[in-house]
C-alpha cells in the first residue's frame, strides 16, 4: 500500500516551531535556511520579508507521530523544502495547488528541487528553470588565507548604515538573487547583533563585507561576503570571511555554514582554501518569467 502523507499547514509560527523545531534543530547544516529564516521573523516580525503571511509546513506520515520534513515559504520568495522523496514533493504540490497558494519559485537539495519543479510543472502547467545551482559547506580546520592582505576586520556599527545598504543592494544585483529583505532592514538587523564585520585597509577604508546569521541550534551561516568590483583579486573577500569565521567559532558556533553559486568557481576554491568542506548541493528553481 502507498504510504499517505498528511502535510500540515499553519501562518501559526510558534505552533510550527513548537511541533517542527526539533526536526529542523536535529540537522542544523541541512535545515539552516528554514531555522535563520524562522529565528528572523521571530525576532523582527512575521512580515520582514514581504506583506503576505508567511506559511508554514511539516510533513507527519499516517500512524508515525514523527515529523520527517518540512517547509517555509515568505510570499513572494521562494519555497524552502527540506529533503523530500519524489511522492512527497508530489502531494506537497498538490496541496499547495489545491489551496490555491501560488510558487514563484523553490529551493531545496538538488534532488528535491528537482522533483518539486517536475510535480509542479505537471500539475500546475508552470515552466520552470533552474536560476541557480548552489554548493552548502561546512568549516573544517579554519586556515588563514595566503597572501593575507594588509589592514584589519573590525564589526560594523551604526556609522556603517549606509556602507552597509549600499553594499547588500549591489551584492543582491551583481548575484543576481531576488531581494528578500530591504537594505536598511538588512542593515539595522545586523547592527543590532553584530552581524556585519568589514575587512579595512591599513587607512581605515573599508573594502569587503561579510555577514553572518545569529546563532541558532549551534551552527551561523557566512554570508553574504562581498567585495566591489574594482577591489576584487586582493584577497580581502578571503580574509573578511576567515575572519568573521573565527568570530562565531570563539562565540561558541559548533557549525559555520555557508553557499557558494556553483557558476562562481572562483569563490567556490577561495572557500576550500580557508578550510570549507563541501556538505550538499542545492538547487533554485524560477516558475514562470
């Protein structure tokens, strides 16, 4: 007999994570989107990364108590699944299709994603396309990068608001990912909890960015590390993200996570080269234009 699946939907979040938090808490590299992402809107609100509700999901099946996957999605980003079978991505699309809540897009382990993209171009009559292919790693043994620049990281404060906004508006441009926050809500969050360290010349001008999540069920996640354009080659990316990486290991992080774009196979070796170890590959899938 197939097995029945019962996926459980609520814009309830504490009644999510009351029922769920221990699933996603059990894998916190593989969850580490749904629990930064649920810790956020706990902190800052259910409506900081759009005016639509967010909803919310985990899948029990019939006669187990147990939960074994789950689901985020804040409308109008994308769908972030955990790990799925092809049958449950299935009724996962069904469900959603049958309440008439919209996908723009999904993201999810490779396999995942896929098989949610083919149950929702089947039932929905979508198109989808891959829009990124993204790698997840974990920190091993942390190595300073070689050569290491000249100057210092130092955390970013409320001085740095603008830099700080400026910065994430051109990374979300020159990556190419769909804002999912606004730059001076992005910038104030990481000011509040120290989540923002800027790698400085010896001058005091700062020349790289790299962020990090709050900590939540032990593992932080890097990102985004960015640089302009015009002070890339020097190595500043590198030593603003070791440094921020040793940051959250000496504040007690037992995990420090963070993706790479796959089509970027430059900042996919300077990762390996502090210490980065490959965990999973993830997929982005856009529905429609």
């Amino acid at each position: 007999m197939a097995p029945a699946y019962d996926w459980q939907l609520t814009e309830d979040l504490d009644d999510f994570l009351a029922r769920a938090g221990g699933f996603l808490r059990s894998r916190p590299a593989l969850h580490t989107v749904p629990l930064t992402v649920t810790d956020a809107l706990r902190e800052r609100g259910l409506h900081l990364y759009g005016d639509q509700a967010p909803l919310f999901g985990f899948l029990g099946e019939e006669g187990n108590g147990g939960v074994r996957a789950a689901l985020i999605h804040t409308p109008p980003h994308q769908l972030n699944l955990t790990p799925l079978t092809a049958d449950e991505a299935d009724s996962l699309a069904a469900r959603l299709l049958a309440l008439g809540h919209p996908v723009p897009s999904v993201s999810g382990k490779t396999a995942t994603a896929a098989a949610f993209a083919e149950a929702w171009e089947r039932r929905a009559g979508a198109t989808g396309r891959i829009h990124q292919r993204q790698r997840l790693y974990r920190l091993g043994k942390l190595e300073a990068p070689e050569p290491m620049p000249e100057g210092r990281a130092r955390v970013a404060g409320p001085a740095d608001r603008d830099l700080l906004m400026r910065w994430f508006k051109e990374f979300g441009e020159a990556s190419g990912q769909r804002g999912f926050i606004a730059p001076g809500e992005w910038a104030d969050a990481r000011i509040a909890y120290g989540g923002a360290t800027l790698w400085e010349t010896p001058d005091g001008t700062p020349v790289s960015l790299a962020g990090v999540t709050r900590q939540v069920a032990g593992q932080v996640r890097v990102g985004p590390v960015y640089t302009p354009a015009h002070l890339r080659g020097r190595g500043y990316a590198g030593a603003a993200t070791a440094a921020v990486s040793r940051a959250v290991l000496e504040a007690g992080a037992s995990e420090v996570l963070l993706f790479t774009d796959l089509a970027n196979p430059t900042s996919n070796a300077l990762y390996q080269r502090i210490g980065y170890r490959e965990v999973a590959d993830f997929t982005v899938y856009w529905f429609g234009d």
